[in-house]
C-alpha cells in the first residue's frame, strides 16, 4: 500500500504537481504515519492565518527527519509549535494499491516517487492531524522531540 496525505479531499485521482526538487511528482510513503507530517504546513498555516498573501505555490515544509532505524523524528522548532501546526487539522491519507514508481533517486525511507496519474484506492479522513501523531508516537511508529528536549547543536 502507497500513501499520500493531503488537505484537499475528495481526490479519485492523484496527479503529479511540481515538487520542492522543481520536478512534477507524487510522492509516497510504504508507511502511513511518516505522510501524517504532510497533513499541515507550518509557514501556510500560519500565513493564511495572519492574512499574508502569498500568490506563488506553497512548498510543504516539516522539521522531520529519520533516525539510525529509519523511524521518521519529528522535532518541535519553538515551544507549543506541534500543537499550533498540527492540532485541529483535518486532511486525508488518500491509499493506492499500486504506483508506477520512478527511479528519481530520492533519499527519503520508505519514500517513492510517480511522474504519472495514480488512481486513488481508498480514502481515510484524518479529522485531527496532531491526534493521529500523537497516536503514533504511543505506537512508537514516530519520535517527536519536544522543543525543550532539543540538544543545543539542534537548537543552534
């Protein structure tokens, strides 16, 4: 199963959109929980909510990573920014059976890529983003790392 989360709902078919790497691309993950991240966007949210106007295209943006075991980490960047990206957040993890996956060289776990339309074959509706994360932070399928538990190489 290939996932791919967004806050636009009702896609029957993904299509690709040009990327943050300037290259129309879907991308997907082998693991539900690591696109949960992808539900909300950080610098959007808070520019839609400020009245910013931003006429160009909104890159998605996370301060992720993954660990030495390929688990995503997820760190908070400034105190209660977890609970201000993400909570609330409804969205959708949009599932496809198969994909024809391009070999575009991307270095990310569990991550594939497809340059041509892919026919969506479920559906879940995610009706709190930072719910779900912290569901799988219990579930030990992500390690958040709370602003105070940063190291200060991180916070640098």
């Amino acid at each position: 199963m290939f996932c791919h989360a967004s806050s636009v709902k009702g896609i029957k078919t993904l299509e690709p959109r040009i990327s943050n790497h300037g290259v129309p691309l879907i991308y997907f993950s082998k693991k539900r929980e690591n696109v949960l991240v992808y539900l909300s966007n950080a610098a959007e949210k808070f520019c839609r909510k400020t009245g910013f106007v931003h006429s160009g295209v909104w890159h998605k943006w996370a301060t992720y990573g993954f660990d030495k075991d390929c688990i995503l980490t997820l760190d908070e960047y400034y105190p209660g920014a977890l609970e201000e990206t993400y909570k609330g957040v409804q969205g959708c993890i949009y599932s496809a059976e198969s994909v024809n996956v391009c070999e575009d060289g991307i270095n990310i776990p569990y991550a594939v890529t497809s340059r041509e339309k892919v026919k969506v074959s479920h559906c879940e509706v995610v009706e709190d983003a930072y719910d779900e994360i912290m569901k799988a932070q219990e579930r030990r399928l992500i390690r958040v790392t709370r602003y105070e538990q940063l190291s200060r190489e991180k916070l640098k």
